[in-house]
C-alpha cells in the first residue's frame, strides 16, 4: 500500500509480543492505515488502552499513549477528551477489557455521545490470562473456566453500543482488512462516539479449544460467516443464523458531548458578563 | 487498490512462521520456511497486498518492481 | 486588584473555593454523602470560569477520568465517601504509578460498607494510607475547620502538582458540614504551584520518567508533540516496561524518595506547647477542636498540658512525634475510629512516651470532656 505506516509504530519495541498468528497484530496494521489515510494530526492524538494482550497495543503506537488499569480506558479518556477536545482520542480495548469489568464505562460513554473512537479486539476470550471466557464467549463453547460448555449468553456489542446512544457503529474482521481500515477510517473521522468491533482471532486460547484449529483455519472460518452488512439486511432470520454481519451497522448525526458541554460554558460565561 | 508492484520480505526478523500471509495470497507466492516466510515463486505475484495487509507482523510490503 | 472575602461556607463549600483558588480547571466524581455538595459546587463554578465538570457513572470512572484530565494538562479533582473511596482505590495506584498530579477529597463517613452515612468517621486513615495494593507514597492532609479547609486544598493541589502525586484531602462529616465564616485571600496572595514542564526543544531527548536531580521529572501535556507512554507496569526511564527487576526496585526507590527527600515541605502541623508538658493531646481533624478546649480548661487548673494539630497525615511526622515522646510523659491521640493513627504514635514513640487513645466509632463526636477525663486520668 502507497502509505508509510513506520512513522505511526514505536519500531523499537517491535516484534510485538502477540503470538504468532495472532490477529490483533493485523487490527493494529488496519489501525495505522486508517490513521494515516484518516490525515488526522498524529501529534494531537492520544491513545489510550486497558489490560490484556489488546490492552498492548497501545505500546506499540507513536502517538501519546496511556496503559490503564483493566477496563477503565474509557474513563480517562473521557477526561482527555473533556480536558482538551481539540485531541483525537482513541481508546483500544478487548472484550473482556471493555464487555466485562469495562462494560458499564461502554454504556456511558455511547449515552453520552463523546467523541471518540473504540476500537474492540474481540477474541471471543481471555487471552491474556490463558483462555477463560469473556461475555463474548457463544454459548456452548469451550474455556479454562467453562470445561463442561459455557452457559452463558454472549452480547451482541454492536447493538449493545447502538441502543446506548453511540453515534457510529461498525463491525470489522481479521480476514477482511481492507475494510477494516476503511471502517476505522470511518470511525476516526466521525464526530461522536464510534465503535467499532473487530474480530480477531486467538489460535492459541480460542481457536484449538474449540475445534476450529490455527490461525489459518480459523481465518477460513470467518471467510464461512461474515456477511457485509447490506446483505445481512435483506436476509431473513433464519437464513443469518450463525453468520455475523460487517460493515458500518449505524451512523447518525448528533450533537457531540465537549460541544454541548462548551455551550454551557458559553453560557454561563455570558450570563455572568452581563451581570 | 493494487499498485503496479511486487511482494517484499521487508522485515524478514519480524516474522512469526504463521503461513496467515499463505492462507489469502489468491495465487501461488510463499513458502514457509523453518524461522521465516520465504518468497518461492515472485513471478507469480500480482502485488494485491492481501498478504500485507493481513500479516499480523508488517513483514511483508509489496513494492514497485525496480525498487 | 483582587481583595479578600468574607464567606459563610460549609467544609465542602470550602473544598471547592479552595479548589477553584487554586486553579483547579476540572471535576469528575460521583454523588455520595456527606460529598455530593463538593461536586455541586465544582458543577456551578467551574464552567462559569472556563473549567469541566462531569458527572460519572461511579467512582472509579470519576478517578480515571480525573487521572486522564490531569495528563492533558488540567488541574483535577475528585469528591467521594466511603464507598466511594473504596472504588477509587485501584485507579488511585495507577494515579501513583504515572505520576499524574490529582486531589482526591474523602469527607469520611462512618464504616464498613454503607456504614453510618451521615455520621462523622475518621475510619479511612489507614485506607488513604493502604487502601490501594502495594508498597507506594502518598500524601493524605486533614484539616480541622472550614477555613483550614481551604488553605489545605489550596496545599492539596500544590503539593500535587509539585511532586506529581495524587493527594488525598480528609475531611469528616462535621469538618464537611459545619458552617463557619471564613476570609478568602486575595488571589494574589495565594502561593499557587504549577507543573514543571519539559520545553519543546526537549522533544528528542526526551524521557518521561527520567531521575532527575529533584526525582520528579517534567510532565508534558498531552498533544504538544511529545507522543510519550505511561503504564500502570513497571517501567524504566522510558515509560515502557522492561521486565526487569531492578526497573522495579529503581521506579519504587525514586517513588518513595521524590516525598521522603522533601518531608519539611510536605508535613504541616501545629502545636501549642511551652515545653514543659507533661501531657500532650495529638489529634487531627474536628477533634482538634475537643482536644483545644481541653487542654485550655485543664491549664487553668494547672496541669501542664499542650496539643500538637496535625494537618499532613500522611507521610507521618516521625521525626516530630519523636522528639516529643522524648520530653513528654504521655501523648493522648483522640481519634473517631478504633484506633489508627494512634498505632504510628506508638512506632514512633517506641516507648519513651506512654501513648493512650480516646476512640469513638459510633457515629456520636469525642467532647472536651471526654479529653479533659482522659488528660486527668492520666496523670
Ligand atoms: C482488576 C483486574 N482484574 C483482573 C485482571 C486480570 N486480567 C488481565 S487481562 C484479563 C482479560 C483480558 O481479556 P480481553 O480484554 O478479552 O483481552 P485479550 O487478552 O483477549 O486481548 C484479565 C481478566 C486485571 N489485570 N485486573
Ligand atoms: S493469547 Fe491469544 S490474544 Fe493473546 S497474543 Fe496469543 S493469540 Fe493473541
Ligand atoms: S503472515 Fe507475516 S508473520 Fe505470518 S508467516 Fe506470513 S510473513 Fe510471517
Ligand atoms: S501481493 Fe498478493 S499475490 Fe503477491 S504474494 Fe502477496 S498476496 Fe500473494
Ligand atoms: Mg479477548
């Protein structure tokens, strides 16, 4: 591709530390095009992850970059972004990172409209802390903590983010990187909250427990389900079952957060002058 | 997208042997080798990038030919 | 230009005229009493003077938030009880660990769990200490009326600011809700510290978490090129983690010493003593006033008694408690819990004084009497 992603990765701390095979490299590869594609301002962004093997994306980009505590990304960023708006701020998380212990955050931070943009590594589990399943985990699969077939229901984020309030919403996926960046690219330009799900693929932790194999075969499995989202739309429940859409699911236009709240500034500052 | 151009092992060190770039090339290229992916057949490489854009490690780049 | 002012407040009335005079541009919390009035003073003043409020969805949002602002540039706090300051507790390390300059306000409230709400408590002395997990400084002020309260968050947020620390502000519910007339300084007369910055030309040879001469390096603003990293892992001068031991020994070491090298600056008390005491009251937060009266009732009857304020609880005036031991018989160590601070009077002490406690942890305040008793009994 005619881009210079070097500028946008910290080349000394490379090769990342992910497995081979690993697909949250390649989210981190869409992330950087999109970026550069994007023209946004490399030196007035912040990026900003939690815990996990996601969570170590943040190390690897050449921006402001902050590694918080498990979850809790979207709490400071809410205070860069409130802080200063004028910076580009971007929060990567997983999906137990930001489904699970960070999921109420996710919530508020869609209701509230703020403009940033998450980007979810979701690996269906926890890969950082050797496989036990996450709320993204499908029923009936396999983790170190569910070795008799997980009972619970897994969420659907994108619809989770969508009836929170979030402004943009897409999903993305490991096999499909050229749209991948271009939904990033999307989502980063988007003035509002934008979240964006990417389905990454974890062999190690996730994929060999549950039958589905390597990296490659679990690649092929996704070529087997993804569905582009003007697609899925006109296919009837029956014919989606088990297939899982991409693309960008919603976007709207609506006031942004720091705006509204800049307002109130105005207005108070004005009300007070004419005093 | 595709540009006039053909694949490169730019970052050969970086590579983590996991044949990702192998499963999306639509034709024959690369090869896995013991500690590194190895171009096999260059002449067939039409420079789509799928193997750029999807190897996790920013190994590869497909470059102009007289590069 | 500016002069000074004559105010009825409250204690968190005086926390967030405290706050706003030190320039505090930022709020995130969440309600809870005996604190909500310290975010719904910071909701109407600081917009009206530039600054943000937000209201968050609990406190550890509040404490992230507070922390990310703090790295953009901002002067942050952030109000809570109890409860609330138990959720605070993790984000409060990671505040530790980056350096992020920060006011955490914790008007005590009786405990554990939902406790007595609206009852007074001095129960969080050794949270604000431990609460959060690992070896780690923090500083913790206490003030003991309304306008003390304003000159320690004027204190909070330069200390803060000086050695890029979170500082912890304790009030208890009747520091938090008494009304008392106080006189705001003129702005001008207020000493307010900022951040020391790295300059732009600094860029290329920058290292966020260098050792400096002093051990607290220049913290950049987010988005003015200087594209750093900060982690809750260890880390070398770089900010990135190693993994290697001796990074962790190097960053505790520098951690530790950035307060432990400057204790004077940091450790602010009060005394009254003529230095031939026999009896000593030490107390901290509203029951400095019981302990005041007390020791004022039992002079005029003639027994040699003095009262040391402390207003830094943490780090702990060792060196100070020390000496005292050394010349007096016995230091009595009011406190509305059962029995905290009174166990690093003993430390300290190390027997050369005989330490005794007047401890209440029902909700219900230690009266003049309650000390005057003790003070006689023990003599
Ligand atoms: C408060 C807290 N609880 C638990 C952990 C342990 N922990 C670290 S990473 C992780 C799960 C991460 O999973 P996910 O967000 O899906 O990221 P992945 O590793 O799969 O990319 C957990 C539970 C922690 N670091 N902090
Ligand atoms: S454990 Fe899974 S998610 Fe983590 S680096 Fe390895 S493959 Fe990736
Ligand atoms: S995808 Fe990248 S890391 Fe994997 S084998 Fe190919 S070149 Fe190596
Ligand atoms: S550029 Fe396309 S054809 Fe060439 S090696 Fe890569 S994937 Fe195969
Ligand atoms: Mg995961």
């Amino acid at each position: 591709m005619d881009v210079n992603i070097d500028k946008y990765l910290r080349q000394d701390k490379m090769p990342h530390i992910w497995c081979p095979g690993c697909g949250h490299g390649t989210v981190l590869g869409s992330f950087v095009r999109a970026f550069d594609q994007s023209g946004l301002d490399q030196e007035k962004t912040v990026v900003i992850s939690g815990i996990g093997c996601s969570g170590r994306a943040s190390g690897y980009l050449n921006f402001d970059t902050l590694h918080v505590t498990h979850g809790r990304a979207l709490t400071f960023a809410t205070g860069v972004k409130m802080a200063n708006p004028e910076l580009n701020v971007i929060v990567m998380t997983g999906d137990g990172d930001g489904a699970a212990i960070g999921g109420n955050h996710l919530i508020h931070s869609s209701r509230r409209n703020i403009d940033i943009t998450v980007v979810l590594f979701n690996n269906n589990i926890y890969g950082m802390t050797g496989g036990q399943f996450s709320p993204m985990t499908p029923t009936g699969d396999t983790a170190t903590t569910s070795p008799y077939g997980n009972i619970d229901q897994n969420f659907d984020l994108c619809e989770l983010a969508k009836s929170s309030g979030a402004t943009f919403v897409g999903r993305g996926a490991s096999y499909q990187p050229r749209k991948m960046i271009k939904l990033i690219k999307e989502g980063l330009l988007h003035k509002g909250f934008a979240f964006i799900e990417t389905l990454t693929q974890c062999p190690v932790n996730y994929g060999k427990r549950n039958m589905i194999g390597g990296a490659r075969d679990m690649l092929k499995w996704q070529d087997e389900h993804l569905v582009p989202d003007k697609k899925y739309e006109k296919m009837d429940p029956e014919e989606r079952e088990g297939l899982i859409s991409t693309g960008v699911l919603y976007q709207v236009s609506k006031e942004e957060y720091t705006d509204k709240y800049q307002q109130v500034i105005n207005n108070v500052m004005a009300g007070e002058s004419n005093e | 997208m595709a540009r006039k151009g053909k694949v490169k092992i730019a970052r050969p060190d970086w590579c983590k042997v996991c044949g990702i770039c192998i499963e999306v090339c639509p034709v024959e290229v690369l090869e896995l080798g013991n500690t590194r992916i190895q171009v096999a057949h260059l002449e067939n490489c039409i420079g789509c990038e799928n193997c750029e854009l999807s190897c996790p490690d920013f190994v590869l780049k497909v470059v102009e030919d007289d590069e | 230009m500016s002069k000074a002012k004559t105010l009825l407040l409250q204690g968190d009335e005086a926390v967030v005229e405290g706050g706003m005079a030190a320039g505090a541009d930022f709020f995130a919390g969440y309600p809870i009493t005996p604190a909500s009035e310290i975010a719904e003073g910071f909701a109407e003043q600081l917009p009206a003077n530039g600054g943000k409020f937000i209201q968050m969805e609990d406190e550890i949002a509040g404490m992230g938030c507070i922390v990310g602002a703090s790295l953009a540039g901002a002067k942050a706090i952030t109000a809570t009880s109890g409860p609330g300051f138990s959720l605070k507790q993790e984000n409060l390390g990671f505040a530790i660990m980056v350096e992020a300059p920060c006011v955490v306000v914790n008007v005590q409230r009786v405990g554990p769990s939902t406790g007595l709400p609206t009852s007074p408590s001095q129960g969080d002395i050794m949270q604000a200490k431990w609460g959060t997990h690992g070896d780690h400084p923090i500083i913790a002020l206490s003030p003991s009326s309304v306008s003390e309260t304003f000159d320690l968050t004027v204190t909070a947020f330069n200390l803060a600011e000086k050695y890029r620390i979170p500082v912890i502000l304790l009030l208890d519910e009747i520091v938090g809700h008494m009304r008392e007339k106080i006189t705001i300084p003129p702005a001008d007369e207020l000493e307010i510290v900022n951040r020391k910055k790295p300059k732009p030309e600094d860029k290329d040879n920058f290292y966020p978490y260098e050792e400096t001469e002093d051990l607290i390096p220049p913290m950049p603003d987010y988005g003015t090129g200087f594209k750093y990293h900060s982690t809750g892992l260890f880390h070398d001068k770089t900010g990135f983690p190693r993994g290697k031991t001796e990074d962790a020994k190097k960053l505790m070491d520098r951690l530790m010493g950035k307060i432990n090298n400057n204790l004077d600056d940091i450790i602010h008390l009060e005394d009254d003593l003529n230095g031939d005491e026999d009896v000593v009251v030490l107390a901290y937060g509203s029951t400095v006033r019981s302990a005041i009266s007390a020791v004022n009732q039992v002079r005029e009857e003639g027994i040699k008694a003095g009262w040391v304020k402390l207003k830094t609880i943490w780090p702990f005036a060792d060196d100070y408690v020390r000496k005292l031991a050394e010349k007096v018989d016995r230091i009595i160590v009011p406190e509305l819990n059962m029995g905290q601070l009174i166990g690093e009077v003993e430390r300290v002490a190390a027997g050369k004084a005989e330490v005794t406690g007047i401890n209440r942890y029902d909700g219900t305040l230690i009266t003049p009497a309650d000390v005057v008793a003790e003070i006689k009994g023990a003599l």
